[in-house]
C-alpha cells in the first residue's frame, strides 16, 4: 500500500487558482488571495471536494442585495 498527499487547488469565477503554500490553513489562503481578488474575502467556500488526486476547494461570489 502506498500513501499519497492530495494536492490542493482552489478555484474562484472560473480560474484555477494554485496553492500558496501547503502549510497554510484555507483561511489563509483565502487572505492571501483576497489582495488580488478582494471578493473572496467575503465568498463562501465549498469543499474540499476530492477530484483525482487533489482536493478541490471553491470561492463562490456572495450573491446578495445592494441598498
């Protein structure tokens, strides 16, 4: 039997968005992301969802009303 480490990837709007770093927590990758993407930061995640050997994790935009 041998153990494999599932890579992560994240993805938002429809963009592929790699892994910053395996060390840091989801949160985190979503601050880092957040500079470049400011809608993340209030996006709701779904996921991990296992695809192949990664786990995908997905930003969806908030959808709400302006007023």
């Amino acid at each position: 039997m041998q153990i494999e480490q599932m890579e992560r990837e994240f993805t938002y709007n429809g963009v592929k968005l790699p892994d910053p770093g395996s060390e840091l927590s989801v949160d985190q990758v979503r601050d880092a992301y957040s500079t470049a993407y400011p809608e993340i930061a209030t996006a709701s995640l779904e996921g991990p969802e296992a695809v192949g050997n990664k786990l995908v994790y997905r930003f969806s935009r908030a959808i709400g009303s302006k007023g």
